[in-house]
C-alpha cells in the first residue's frame, strides 16, 4: 500500500525525479552553509535554511499539482498568463519594489513574487503553442516566425527594461526552440541580423549614456541605495536607470589586466574578488560543506554566486557533479521529447529544460569569470522565493509530458507486437 502511494506521488520519469531531489538536498546543505550573513542579520542559525525548506517543500506541492495535470490543458492557461505577466510587468515598471538598484518585485496580498519569473514560463509555453499549431510536413509555416515575434514584442521589451540578462536569456531560449520547431533558416537568419545589430546599438546606447559608478553603490547602505534609486527614477532617467549598472559590469568584464593580488580593491570588485578567493582557495577537493570562509564576504553568495560557494566547499568533483546534473535533465527532457506523439508536449518540455539550463549554465560562468555579473540564481539551487517555485513548477510540467509520453510509448509498443 505504500508503495502504491508513493508511486501515486512520484509520477512521471524517475531520472528526472532523481535529479530534481539531488539539486534540492544541494540547495538545502549550501544554502545553509552560505546564509551567514541571513543568520547574522536574523539572529537565528536556522530561521533562512528553515524558510528556504519550507519554500521548497511548497515548491514540490505545486510540481506534484502540476505532474498530475494532463497537457493538452496547460494551453487552455496560455492567453491568460500572457495577460497576467504584460499587466504585472507594467506594474512592476511603474510601482515596483526596488532591490539592488532594480525595480524588479511587486506585493499581492503580502506575497512579493517577480512578475519576470512568471513571464518567462508563459513565453516558453506561448511559444511551443504557436510552433505546434503551425507544423507542416516541411517545417513551421513562416506565419509561426511573426507570430512568435509579435507575441514577444509585448513581453521581452518590459522584462528589458529591468532585468536585461532575464530578457535576453529569455530571446536565445526562444530562438532555440524555433531551430526545434523547424522555422526557416532564412528567416532565422534574418532575425539573428537584426538582433546583432539591435544589441552593437544597444551596446552603444549604454556606454554613451550609462555612468560608471563602480561598486560604489554596493557599499551604500540600504537607505542610500534606495534614495540613489528614487532620485535615478525621474523623468527620462525612468526609462535610463539600469544603464550606469550595465556599463560599470561591462567595463568591469572587459578589464582583463592582471592585478596583483595585495593590489585588489575588495571594496570596490567585491563580488569578483571574494568569488575568485573562494574558488582559488578550494584547493580542488574543497573544504567541505559548512566549511566556507567567502561566505561572510560575498553579499549573494546564498544566491547568485551560490556556485562559487559549492566549489569552495566541495571541490572541483562537487562543481562538476553539480553541472552534470543540470546536463542530465537536458538530454533526458530531450527523450522524452523523442517519444512525444504530438509537437506541443515535445516543444513545451525542450523549452523548459533549456530555460532551466541555459540559466544554470550562465549563473556558473558568472561564478568562475566567464561572464559579467548579473542576478541570474543557480535553478533549484540558490535561495529564492517565486524562483525556486516557478522552478519546481518547470519540473513539474516535464514529469507531467513524461508520463503521457511513456503511456504514448507503451501504447506504440503493444501494437507493434500485436501486428507482429
């Protein structure tokens, strides 16, 4: 009987489960090692790994709700959630909570969520909708390609205006997932013209406007951050703000001399530089879980720089373990795709899956250098709230396609050696 209702529970592909649980018991551990200063601020040891659990745990609820909802009717949810992330999008630009000198959440009812985190699901999924609809024996109908364009001109500009990795994270998923849906090259082409050209202009439009303040800003305190912000969010410089943060972390990526170890600013880079001594001083096994010392310098290292946490503490073997499974539930995910029977379920999952691990992927070369600072957390890993539940929900919608995939599977199979 239990074993029936356990099998009731865990629904869907097991590796996937399996991943899912690793990536959660790794969160749990780092989290708690790499909250120091939550613990400081608090005063409790366990209050942030505690709420972090019980995130989770809601997390898991809304996956296992989401697992046992058939597919066919996650498109009937499609044109609501596009209305519901443009209309909270336009309230987060124009009535949004400030955090690091971003407008990036709004309060509903005493929930603070990220309209952003929301959004990015709904254009996944608006987008496998469109390319599955649109099918024909030589590929997507071009009409797909403008479809999918128009629908991202009402969503991607808004994400843009507060979080630019979001929303160009969020364009090369989309971009995938027509090479998936088989749109025409020359009109991917074309877009991919047009969007090089968009970004040199952007680019251009950043440096001539946007001041480089350093980290300056990082060393205010909380009131002074958030006077700096409402004095930056008047009139033209509504729409400019974000600029002098990109130029400072472009010139800060751009700047590759070497610097002397006695000669780092660790006021100034501080992020970089306490990120680089965690990695340096992991000494490839590590230190061990709990045993970080960086994580009382590091002002996200409970989120957007958790990677470097986990390679200090567990090695080079930990950081790879760690990569590998975000690896694992890509070309799992791209199985069960394999074994769809219609497009949308196969589209949808694929979408996902490349948004769970392009984002990974990009949060750990952040982590090691290879990329500028941005707020991009480590998926199912780093310390959040609306995050960590969209993602879980994310996993819940694969599992959910992998079990009417499986079905579809077995079902293929019987009549083949039925036939036989």
């Amino acid at each position: 009987m239990n074993n029936q209702t356990l099998s009731n529970i865990f629904k869907g592909d097991k590796v996937i489960w399996m991943v899912f649980f690793f990536l959660c018991i790794i969160s749990v551990v780092e989290v708690y090692s790499a909250s120091s200063q939550l613990t400081y601020k608090g005063g409790s040891y366990l209050a942030p790994v505690l709420k972090h659990v019980g995130i989770l745990f809601l997390g898991i609820f809304f996956m296992v709700v989401t697992l046992n909802i058939k597919c066919k009717y996650f498109k009937i949810v499609t044109p609501f959630l596009l209305i519901l992330s443009f209309l909270t999008l336009i309230w987060v630009y124009f009535a949004g909570q400030s955090t690091n000198g971003a407008q990036r959440w709004i309060s509903l009812i005493g929930i603070q969520f990220q309209p952003s985190e929301i959004a990015k699901g709904t254009m996944v999924l608006a987008t496998a909708q469109i390319l599955s609809a649109m099918q024909t024996e030589n590929g997507a109908d071009k009409n797909a390609f403008r479809y999918v364009l128009i629908t991202c001109l009402f969503i991607i500009p808004l994400i843009m205006l507060e979080n630019l990795s979001t929303a160009v994270l969020l364009c090369a998923i989309i971009f995938m997932m027509m090479i998936i849906g088989r749109v025409s090259f020359r009109q991917l082409g074309r877009l991919l013209g047009i969007a090089t050209l968009l970004v040199v202009c952007l680019f251009a439009l950043v440096m001539l406007v946007g001041e480089d303040h350093g980290e300056a800003v990082a060393g205010k305190t909380m009131t002074e951050q958030t006077d700096t912000v409402k004095q930056q969010t008047t009139g033209i410089k509504k729409v400019f703000h974000r600029f002098d943060t990109w130029k400072s972390r472009i010139n800060k990526f751009a700047d590759k001399k070497q610097i002397a170890p006695e000669d780092v600013d660790l006021d100034k880079d501080a992020q970089i530089a306490h990120a680089n001594i965690a990695i340096a001083s992991s000494n490839v096994v590590g230190k061990g879980p709990g045993n970080s010392d960086e994580r009382d310098f590091l002002s996200q290292a409970f989120s957007d720089f958790i990677y470097a946490i986990i390679i200090e503490e567990m090695g080079i073997e930990g950081a790879f373990f760690v990569a590998i499974l975000y690896i694992i539930l890509l070309f799992r995910t791209g199985r069960i795709a394999h074994r769809c029977e219609n497009t949308f379920p196969a589209f949808l999952a694929m979408g996902l899956a490349l948004l769970l691990v392009t984002q990974a992927i990009f949060n750990m070369c952040v982590a090691v250098g290879l990329a500028p600072v941005t707020g991009q957390p480590l998926p199912l890993v780093s310390k959040g709230g609306t995050s960590t539940i969209i993602n879980c929900i994310y996993i819940g919608a694969i599992l959910s396609i992998s079990r009417s995939a499986k079905k579809t599977s077995v079902q293929t199979e019987t009549l083949v050696n039925q036939h036989v």
